[in-house]
C-alpha cells in the first residue's frame, strides 16, 4: 500500500478545479493563477488549513500565486547567484553554496511539498530560471576531499521528499566522514507535511550517533501548527533530531505582535524551537511580503523580550551574502557615562548600574 505522505505528494493541488475543492477563489487568486507562469501547488493537507472565505488567509497568501509577484521594484536580479556566493573563484559543484569557512549548504533536490510565494530560492525551485546540477556524488565527493567542514545542511527544494532509501545513504555517507560533525536538514514537511514523519524516516535519519542529525523547519503562522505537527516533531525527538523553527518576517501575516507572540509560544507548545527569524530576502518579485528591516527587531522588543517565556526568543537576522547579520533591538544601553550605564527594559523602566573600566 502506498505511504500516506506519498499519496499527498500524488495529490497536490495545483489546479484552479483542485483549489475550488478547498476555497471559494477569489478573482484576484483566479486572475493570478490563470496568467502568471508560475509554478505552484500545496498538499492537501496544508490546503486544508485555509480559510474557505477570506484571502487574507495566511496560508493562502503562502501558497497560491499573486498579481503581486509581477512587481519587482525592490528585488535583486540574480538573487541566489549574488546570496549564495555562486560567482566566486572557488571551483564547487552546483550542489554546494558556501558562505562559511567550516559550513556549507548542499542542495539536493528542487521539489517541495508547497511552493512558498515568498521563497528566497524562487528563481530556482519556484520560477525555475536557474538551471542547476544537483549531483549528489559530486558534492559528497567535494565534502570529502575538504575537511575543514564540519557541519552540512542539507538543503533543497526539501530534502525530505527524497526517499527513506536515499536518506539512508545520504546520512551514512556523511556520517562515514570523520570530520562531519553534524548534519543539519532544513525542511517545511513536519509543517506541510507531517505524514512524512514515519517509522522508515525515522530509522533512516534518526537513532544514536556521535554525527547528531538536527532538523529546522519553517513555520510562519500559528494556523499552521496542528496536532498532527505536535504528533511528527514528538516522533522526531523520540529518535533523537531535534527540531528548531526557521520562521521568515511577512508583511501581512506575521508583522504584527500578537500574531508573532501567539506563533512563538505556539511553537514552543509544540516543543519545537523558535531559532531564527529572517529578514524576508530581496529576492525578485516578493516586495509585497517584505517589511522594513527594523521591523523584526521591533517586534521581538515588543512580543517577546520580557513579554513571555525567555526560550521563545528567536535570534532576528538578515542572511546576506556575507553570512547572517543579527539584528537585535538597540533599545537596551540608553546612555553611559565613565561610571554607570543607563539601561532600559521592555516595559520602558530605566535603570542604572556601574560602568567597570576597559
Ligand atoms: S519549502 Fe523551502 S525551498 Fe520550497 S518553496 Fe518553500 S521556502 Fe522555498
């Protein structure tokens, strides 16, 4: 019989008859679906998460495609080729981006279990304008042959979508390294896809080892987390990943502060880790979810700092070219002086404590 998680991936909707089955359309989504070449599609499981009537939905607004998207006032052309040091001297494999001495990022495959409206990689798993080789011998041979890496995430598309087979061997290889430290595996399908989380998962990426295995996913909203996501990520912990969320800051659906407190502490509930929020990247043709780049910061001062539990503190950052930027709120250090510093809290008390010399 055929994996639940397969069956899904089967019958992604990806037509506007498939949609209707879900929501009422709207014109805009109608308009947008039937002129822009573009690729989309969802589980549907995650389409059954949306609300039937309204557009403003966040997770319609992740998934099915805008008029929007046609707009590129502010996104850099080439994006991943500028983002992922691609243009470098460094002869690497398509498979291997790398912005870190000791880290790199191997991308495996381009197929996912949604399409994000927002991906940063949309030129490459979304639009398909790049045209990459992703051999996964060529780069596991390049692993090899560089021993200041310690630490690979396996990246996509979402690498989780390959089979328990090919997981098995990826991992094995990697761990056979002596010095790959850890792997980590980036992937939205204990969001969108849950059921992917089986027993053959587990006991192809999971189990005791001197080579941890950690997974971060991607979860913007608080209507994205169900039981069923409470149920995989327990699953994952049982056989030793550790799952940690790699939220993105969108205008319009979690850039307010109730909204990104209720997904902090929501994901928390969930035991999963709230571990960075990003700066939603210049990519082409996503300026309609992009805030200002303080905002993020604003909002960990306002949401979460001092508001609720000290482990739902994501660290703000922006992933550059040169690695990522963190931004945290300024607001702490107000004034000093020879002898003391004037600090502020998040509700605004001030206080002061002695300045020790250099
Ligand atoms: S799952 Fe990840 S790679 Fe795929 S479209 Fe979404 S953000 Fe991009």
């Amino acid at each position: 019989m055929i994996e639940e998680w397969l069956e899904q991936m089967k019958n992604q909707v990806n037509t506007l008859e498939e949609l209707k089955k879900y929501i009422n359309v709207s014109d805009d989504e109608r308009e947008a679906i039937e002129t822009l070449k573009t690729k989309w599609g969802t589980t549907p499981y995650f389409a059954s998460l949306m609300d039937k009537d309204d557009p403003n939905c966040p997770i319609r607004k992740q998934v099915i495609p805008s008029l929007k998207e046609q707009i590129n006032e502010y996104g850099m052309e080439n994006y991943l080729v500028w983002k992922e040091n691609r243009a470098t001297e460094e002869i690497r494999p398509d498979s291997i981006a790398r912005q870190y001495h000791d880290r790199v990022a191997f991308t495996v495959m381009q197929v996912c279990g949604i399409y994000c409206r927002h991906c940063f990689r949309k030129e490459l798993v979304v639009d398909r304008d790049l045209q990459l080789n992703f051999d996964v011998e060529e780069g596991l041979a390049w692993i090899a042959e560089h021993p200041e890496i310690r630490d690979v995430l396996i990246t996509g598309g979402d690498p989780l979508l390959l089979s328990d087979e090919k997981l098995e061997y990826l991992i094995a290889k990697l761990r056979e390294m002596p010095h790959i430290e850890m792997i980590r595996i980036g992937s939205r399908l204990p969001i969108v896809l849950p059921h992917r989380i089986t027993e053959g998962l587990k006991k192809a990426i999971g189990g005791f080892h001197h080579v941890p295995v950690w997974i971060n996913t991607q979860c913007n909203h608080p209507k994205e987390i169900t039981e069923k996501t409470a149920k995989a990520v327990y699953e994952l912990m049982s056989c030793g990943i550790n799952v940690g969320n790699q939220a993105v800051l969108l205008k319009g659906i979690n850039d307010d502060v109730d909204t990104f407190r209720e997904l902090h502490q929501k994901l928390l509930r969930t035991r999963i880790r709230p571990y960075y929020v990003f700066y939603c990247e210049p990519a082409p043709g996503i300026d309609h979810f992009r805030t200002p780049v303080e905002k993020g910061a604003e909002l960990i001062r306002d949401a979460l700092r001092g508001h609720t539990t000290g482990l739902a503190q994501p660290m703000y950052v922006l992933a550059t070219n040169i690695g990522k930027i963190p931004l945290m709120p300024d607001y702490y250090i107000v004034d000093k002086n020879k002898k003391e510093y004037t600090v502020r809290n998040y509700k605004g008390e001030i206080t002061k404590i002695p300045k020790m010399p250099d």
